[in-house]
C-alpha cells in the first residue's frame, strides 16, 4: 500500500488580539481550535463557561491512494506514482470528496472531519469510540452539542471502519474479491464527564446496527435525544427485494453494503414534497426544496435518558409522534428531541402530515409523555423546536413560502399559555433560526442579512431580547468593532449572565507549498462578554459590508453534513446551508 500525508505547511492566524472599543457592546474572547484541526465551531456553554463543540477539518490525515477513486485523482492532477506530494490544494479536496458524509462509496476511504471538542482554558478532543488496530484511523465523527452546569457534555459519534474482504461467484463462475469499508453501527449518543464517557445503545440494531443521539441534558442529568426502534415498513420490504432476494441482489456486495446503500439514499433524500412545483413541461423532473428530508431505514423515537453520576442510564422514557402514522404511509415516521429544561419539558421535531403536503416535520413539544403541536397552521410547511428555557417558552423556525421561495421564520413559543409569536427579522422574507433562549428571554441565532434574489445569502448572527420595551432583532456585528477582524455568521448559545458563544469567519494567512503567502477563511469560535456601550452601525456602511459579504461562503465552511436530522435544524446545533434553512 502506497501513502502519503500532506507535506508539512505553515500557518498564521492574521490577528489574535481581542479588543473593544468604547461604542462595543461585548468584548470578544477567541477559544482555540484543536491542534491539525482547520476550524471551529461552538455548541454550547455552561454557567462556569466550559465550552462544547466540533473542530472541524483534519490537516494531517494519511491518504491510502488504492482507496481513492481514480477520476479524483485526474481531477486534482495527482499521479500517485510519479508525485511525492499533495499540495494542499490537492488534499483539500481528497479529504473534502472522502468525508464521510460526502463520500457514497464504501469502497472508498473513509474520513470523518468532524471531531467533538471541551473547552476550559484549553481545547481537548473527546472520544466515546476509538479505532482499533484492525479499524482505519481518522473515519469517526463525533459531536459534542450541550453541557449542563455539572459539567456533564452529551453528543454523538458515529463508528470508525474497517476494511473487510467479500469473495463472490462471478458471472463466469470465477471467484472474486471485493474489498468493503464497514462500521459497527451508524451512530451512538454519547454522555461525557471529566474524561469517563459512555454511549446508549437503542432498541433497534437490525442490519445496520441503528442511531441514537443525545443533543441535551439538564441540571438533574435527564437527557434529550432519540432512538431507532424499529426497521420502517419500507425498508423491510425494500431490503427484502433488493438486498436479501438471490435473484436480484448483486452478489458482489456483502448485504450490509446494500442496505447500507438504501440507508444513505434515504438520509440524502429532499423533501420534495414541500416544493414549488413540478414543471410539466419536463416530464421526468422532480421537484427539490433544498430541504433535506434526513430519512432513515429505522422508526425513530424521541428519547429521555436518566443518567447518574458514572453515565449509567438508571430510567428512560420514549416519546410518541404528533399523530400516528397513516396506513397507507410505509415510510419512516419518527419524533426527535432537541432540548430539556430543568421542569424535565422537551422540544424537538416530528413527522405529521399537512393537508395538501403528506409527510412534514413540524416543531413538538414532549410533555407528560405526550407530544404537542405548536401550529397547525398550513402555511407552514417544516420547522423545529430547538431549545426551552426554565420558564418553559421554546423556541426555533418555521418555514413557510413567501413569493414562491421556501424561508424559515424564527419564533418563541409560550408552552403553558399555548401563544405562538414569530420575531421580525432584518428584512421582509429573512429567513431566520433561533438556537438558544436563557431564562431571561434573551435569546440568539443566525439569520439572513443580504436581500438579493440569490439561493445562498449573507448571514449574521443575531441577539433578541423577548422581555425588552421594544424588541427588536440585533445583528451582532453591530455590537463589536467595524474593524474587527470576525465577521459573525451565527450565535449558538447564551448564558443566564448573557455571555454568548458564537461561530464567526475570520481571514488566516499560511505558507503555501511554494512558500508563497496565501490567505483563506476559516470557522472560529469566540466568546462574547457583555459590557457598557452603544451599538455601531457598521452594516449601515459601505465599507464594513465587505466584511459580511465573506458569509456567501459559509454554505461550503459549514456544510458538513450532520447526522440523521442534524440539517433540518436543532437547537442551536445546526449547520445549514443558507438556502436549507
């Protein structure tokens, strides 16, 4: 086996110093990235500021060239036989291309760029699952996406691969060998504290080894996620006649590599339905959303785990979906959950029906074992809850289509007076997603800031305070210096205390292979921290524009791909494409 790694390059953050001046309304706090990680993204903060995320993109990860498809390579201009080093350029788009969520071949090297994160002074990787001598390094992806005041992380890792050997009976009646990269399971919640972690096993396994995730625990360690609980009708039947009949199944893919196959088609799947419109004049065109629909070959519940003190769950509760599924509906019909407050009241998401659409998710709130609607309005078409503070008002996005174009409307949600309110935005059909609320009604996330006509439009991240005389959406690139160096696209979780953590693009300047200086933009985590002042009006100028007009590429920076539902928008966790949202 023929290998190489990307020839050692030097790197220069452009500017480190955090600042303030007297008009600021926050000072910034940078939080490092993980040593050979590219970039960072926060998730959530606790009461003594300990810090949660993913760092995200690999710098130093070897390549197996025989596992990498050829055209790649032609593409990139790399010939493994005569080239002794990628330029990094070149691994750029190895790594992009073998990710594990871009890359549909199990033929192919796996990589996972993802990697769960604890901050507290300095950032260290957290691992529930680690590869084995026989298992291929750096092909899991793991997330951290909450940590309560006792300093208990909860998240999700997927399983490292290993490369396996499939001999087969060909068409001419000669044995062959296929090579498969396979993992255990798809993925597991995992609960973290102080270095000891555990993961929760869910009540369905077939084939796969099935998913589970945790996105939240509270201060009495209950903990909000889900399960798979069972294979859908669908893929009973589907798996039955193309994986497992002899007379159709290939016989050069192990069975788990086919189902494996329609598992992933189905997590790829839009949410067509939600579309437009289909043009007629085009008879095989189908019509997209942008939505990802993030099926799966399992049923899938909202779970609520009790942990003790070692990780250990002592109780759980599975939590329904907002209606039952129909009977002539096979597919996958699941309810997940988001978040927890400390009164044990999740939110989260289920699939229900619309009447003129068939199958949406739709925001729920999970109550005394039940689940609750927060509209039934038919204007809207998705949406999500996707967090609750202790006074029990949730919060996240709806989406409906003005003008013919699918947007997302943030909105809070009154839990015990049953009022639904959407929050104005920057402009009229912004679309806008609300990651967070603490218990004073402030609340914060992303939002579109760029009222062209284009599919992928600047975002920033946003502060809102529910309680105030006049409430009003705040761009938090108001709230620093016009020449700062961050340009912040999102806001992923406040503190009581009104400390907001937040995912910004910044400019890096490295040393290329040449030894050229060469710049790009990077994901960085910052901390914001309340002070005495007045908020600038930098998006009022001409020239502090430029510096949100680097948001167009946040699509290709933050486009990871997420777990299961990760893309239609948890709380204060989701990574999405502008025009997904």
């Amino acid at each position: 086996m023929k290998s190489f790694t990307l020839k050692s390059l030097t790197v220069a953050i452009v500017s480190t110093v955090s600042f303030a001046s007297a008009a600021d309304t926050y000072n910034i706090e940078t939080i490092e990235t993980l040593n050979n990680y590219r970039s960072s993204i926060p998730q959530s903060i606790n009461a003594s500021g300990q810090i949660v995320g993913v760092a995200r993109f690999p710098e130093n990860v070897e390549i197996d060239f025989s596992k990498v498809p050829s055209r790649l390579l032609a593409q990139i201009g790399f010939d493994p036989e005569e080239d002794e080093e990628l330029t990094i350029a070149q691994y750029q788009a190895i790594v992009e291309n073998l990710g594990n969520y871009a890359n549909s071949s199990l033929q192919t090297q796996r990589i996972g760029l993802n990697q769960a994160f604890i901050y507290n002074g300095t950032s260290s990787e957290v691992n529930a699952v680690s590869a084995t001598a026989d298992q291929l390094a750096n092909s899991v992806d793991s997330f951290l996406y909450s940590i309560n005041n006792s300093n208990t992380a909860v998240g999700v890792t997927s399983a490292p691969f290993e490369l396996i050997e499939h001999e087969y009976t060909n068409s001419d009646d000669e044995t062959e060998t296929a090579e498969y990269f396979v993992s255990d399971f798809l993925s597991r919640g995992m609960w973290y504290n102080n270095g000891e972690s555990s993961v929760v096993e869910p009540e369905a396994q077939d084939y796969l080894g099935g998913e589970s995730a945790i996105f939240d625990i509270n201060d009495s360690g209950l903990a909000a996620g889900y399960e798979s609980v069972a294979l859908s009708p669908a893929a009973v039947t589907r798996i039955e006649e193309s994986c497992e009949d002899p007379e159709v199944a290939s016989e050069s893919q192990p069975l788990e590599v086919c189902v494996w196959g329609i598992w992933r088609g189905l997590q790829n799947a839009d949410a067509s339905n939600i579309a437009a419109f289909n043009n007629s004049r085009y008879r095989y065109s189908r019509p997209r959303s942008g939505y990802n629909a993030g099926r799966s070959i399992y049923d899938i519940r909202g779970k609520l785990w009790q942990f003790d003190a070692s990780g250990e769950v002592i109780s759980q509760v599975e939590l329904p979906t907002l209606v039952e599924r129909r009977s002539d509906d096979e597919n996958d019909f699941s309810s997940y959950a988001y978040a927890i407050n400390n009164n044990d009241i999740a939110v989260g998401q289920s699939w229900t029906y619309h009447p003129d659409r068939g199958a949406i998710r739709m925001p729920a709130i999970f109550q005394n074992q039940e689940a609750q609607p927060v509209t039934e309005d038919p204007i809207y078409l998705w949406g999500s809850a996707t967090d609750i503070n202790d006074s029990n008002i949730a919060v996240g996005h709806l989406t409906k289509r003005p003008a013919g174009t699918l947007r997302s409307y943030g909105f809070y949600y009154d839990v015990d007076a049953g009022e639904l309110t959407i929050l104005d935005s920057f402009f009229n059909g912004a679309s806008t997603v609300v990651r967070s609320i603490n218990d004073n009604g402030e609340m914060v996330g992303t939002a579109e800031v760029d009222p062209t006509l284009s599919q992928v439009r600047a975002r920033a991240g946003f502060y809102y305070d529910m309680s105030a005389e006049a409430p009003q959406i705040i761009n938090l690139n108001n709230t620093i210096s016009c020449d700062s160096e961050y340009n912040i696209v999102d806001a992923n979780d406040i503190t009581e205390n009104g400390e907001i953590i937040a995912t910004a693009l910044k400019t890096e300047e490295y040393t290329d292979e040449e030894g050229e200086t060469q710049t790009r933009e990077i994901l960085v985590n910052i901390k914001l921290d309340p002070i005495e002042g007045e908020l600038n009006n930098c998006t009022d100028n001409e020239e502090p524009v430029e510096r949100q007009g680097a948001a167009v590429g946040l699509g290709s920076l933050l486009g990871f791909g997420a777990l299961g539902l990760l893309i239609t928008g948890i709380r204060r966790r989701t990574f999405l494409k502008t025009k997904k949202s």
